[in-house]
C-alpha cells in the first residue's frame, strides 16, 4: 500500500486527497495515484490496497479511448525518463504518469444520467438538480431521459464543493469555454455509460476535470471515470427506487453514514473487511470495464 511516495528526485508541488503532484521541467508534471481514500472530503486513515494502480489503469484507458474527441493531459514522456533511481521507479509503476502542464478550470464537470446522491436529495426539496427541471415522481435511483450537466465549484482539500447552475460556470469561465466543456463532458458520458452498460456495469453519474493549454485549448485531466470520479452499479441487480449495490466508493460512504461520526477531521479507521472489500469492488469494475487483470 502506499500512502506517501517519498520521492527526493522530483519536487512536490501539491497533495490532494489521493494524488500528488511533482515538478518535471517548465511544462511538464509527474501524478502519483496513492491509495489514499477520502469520503466526505476528508482523508481517511486507511488507504486500499492497490487502489492507486486501479485509478490509474482505469484512467489511461478512458483517455485513450476517448483521445479523439478530446486532447487529454497525458504526455509521451515515459516514467523512466524522469525517474532514474531504481527502487522509486518500483514504488511508482503502475500509479503514475506523465503529463502536460495545464491551468485547471476552476470548476467540476459533473453529468448525472441517474438520480442519486446529493442530486436524489436537491429534486426532493426543489424538483430540480442544479436549476435543471426534473419531472416529478421520480424514484431513487431512477434512470433520466436525458443526462444532465450539473457542475461544482472546486474546494480546497478538506472542504466540500457546492454544487452550482451552469450560469454561475459561464460567469466563471465566459460562455464558449462553458458550453463547450458541456457538450464534451455530456457526450463522453453517453459513449462511456454505452460501453459499460454492454459490460454489465451502470455508469450512474462521474465528473471530470478540464484545463486549458497553453493555446488556451481544453483538455480533459485528473482521472477520468473511476471508481473514485463515478457512481458505478452492477446492472444484474439494479431496481428503481431501491439504493443500488455499488462499485465505487460509495460502499465506503455507506459504512461511514452508520458510525456516530461528524464529518470532520480526524477520520474513523475502517475495518480490515470494508478495506478488503472496498479494493475487491474497486478492482472488479476495473477488470469489468478495461478487460484488463490486475
């Protein structure tokens, strides 16, 4: 397991909650995928064995696969380019990559195609999600007509993001760079939500992160549909109006729901079953989606 890759060949720049960030040259960044789990925003003590491996291999699989609608953060530049000592390179293969400098947007793009989660409790209050109009009657879990785009602003690390219209994003970004992260953000959803569902698996709802290079061009980074980023269902078992089994992390959101914890800093520690289970989920939908064995 790792939780801290130690590096003293590259310089750090940033820790979020799972990743990190070092410094390669003027244009490019090395990302660590730690094993590090975080849920209500807040690192847990206890990281998932070989979740960092997961997040990344799912990752590289979706940025391929959608390399053609949209220019993704991932450069051409091989880990032993930049990582000559030995034992750091065993630390890091599998979980890391090398990509392009970016300026991030400073906001979420979440697409929802199921209403779930703080989407399932804003319709209950309001009948919309993120001013988007919903029809009534909907059921937990049930599936929309239509996805919807439904973004967040970024919070620092430990604090929780709030969900926004799409107004308040073109306030942010102007509407050109707004609308068209929509429409890819939408459009990946669709394709992606496709191909899972002929593999078993129910995309629910995920998020991505886009940046602009330095020509002011949008590219997709961070991680793409992972069981951290997506809500990810078996469809085997999957009932409107019944809260689904999981593939994701939600199944750690579900224990923590049952401890008398308040959301804040210090986190519980799981037990060694949630740990074990969390990591089997994790790695089943990896092996499910990409075909890849882990």
């Amino acid at each position: 397991m790792l939780t801290e890759p130690g590096l003293k060949s590259l310089k750090k720049i940033y820790q979020g909650k799972v990743r990190d960030i070092y410094e390669v040259d003027g244009r490019h960044w090395l990302i660590v995928a730690s094993d590090r789990i975080s849920a209500f925003d807040v690192i847990l003590p206890d990281p998932i064995p070989g979740k960092g491996i997961v997040l990344t291999t799912m990752s590289n699989f979706w940025f391929q696969r959608f390399e053609n609608l949209v220019d993704n953060h991932l450069s051409e530049i091989p880990l032993e380019a930049v990582i000559k000592d030995e034992q750091e390179l065993r630390v890091l293969a599998g979980r890391s990559v090398v990509v392009q400098k970016l300026k991030a947007l400073p906001f979420e793009a979440i697409v929802r195609g199921y209403v779930i989660g703080s989407g399932w409790k804003e319709y209950q209050q309001t009948g919309m999600i993120c001013g988007v109009p919903l029809p009534e009657n909907l059921k937990l879990a049930q599936a929309l007509e239509e996805p919807i785009f439904t973004p967040s602003t970024k919070a620092r690390v430990g604090e929780h993001d709030i969900n926004v219209r799409f107004e308040e994003v073109v306030k942010l970004v102007g509407k050109d760079i707004a609308g068209r992260v929509r429409d890819i953000s939408i459009q990946i959803y669709r394709h992606a939500a496709e191909y899972a569902w002929q593999r078993g698996i129910i995309v629910a709802d995920t998020k991505f992160e886009f940046g602009l290079d330095s020509q002011e061009n949008i590219v997709l980074m961070d991680e793409l549909l992972t069981s951290d980023s997506s809500r990810f269902w078996p469809r085997d078992s999957y009932v409107p109006g019944k809260n689904p089994k999981s593939l994701d992390k939600q199944y750690v959101r579900d224990y923590l729901e049952t401890l008398d914890w308040n959301k804040q800093k210090p986190g519980p520690r799981l037990p060694k079953e949630v740990i074990e289970n969390t990591s089997k989920k994790y790695r089943e939908a990896c092996e499910q989606l990409t075909g890849v064995r882990l």
